[in-house]
C-alpha cells in the first residue's frame, strides 16, 4: 500500500489504484532481500497500464536499437529476396 501511497500522492487515490490494480489480477508479494536494502541500486522507471520496468538509458536504449535491428535484418533480406524472385 506504501508504494501506492508514494506513487499516488494520497491515501484515496493510492487505495484506489490498488483495488484496481487488484480487480485486473494484479498481486503483489513481499519477497525478502537477500541483501540489506541500501546495497542496491535504485533506478527510475515508468508505470504504465499497471506495468513497471526500468527507463532505460540514452547507451541501453541505443544497445537495444542495435540488436533489435540485428535481429530483424536477416528476415527482412529474405522477404526481399523473396519479393525480387517473383
């Protein structure tokens, strides 16, 4: 619920959020750190339709560009190919 709280603003529209959160299926569990919680790092990140991840960083977002490029490169000259062979 503190999380909520923090991310929300308020009490109301904390409990709101979660209650919704609740009713899509969403579950949240207490897992204990295997190291105290100053030893780690902490990251900003984006919340959207109930998901959260990490933002990346301007050299993660450019990595990630790189090998999504990489990967779709190879079907996208065989589709090509294909198209020219008609």
């Amino acid at each position: 619920m503190a999380m909520f709280i923090d991310h929300y603003g308020t009490l109301t529209e904390g409990d709101r959020q979660l209650w919704r959160a609740t009713a899509h299926g969403w579950h949240l569990y207490s897992v204990p750190l295997p190291r105290p919680a100053n030893d780690y790092r902490s990251y900003e990140v984006e919340i959207t339709e109930l998901c959260v991840r990490r933002v990346l960083t301007d050299e993660e977002r450019a990595q990630a560009e790189q090998r999504a490029r990489a990967f779709i490169r190879p079907h996208v000259a065989a589709i090509r190919a294909a198209l020219r062979g008609r």
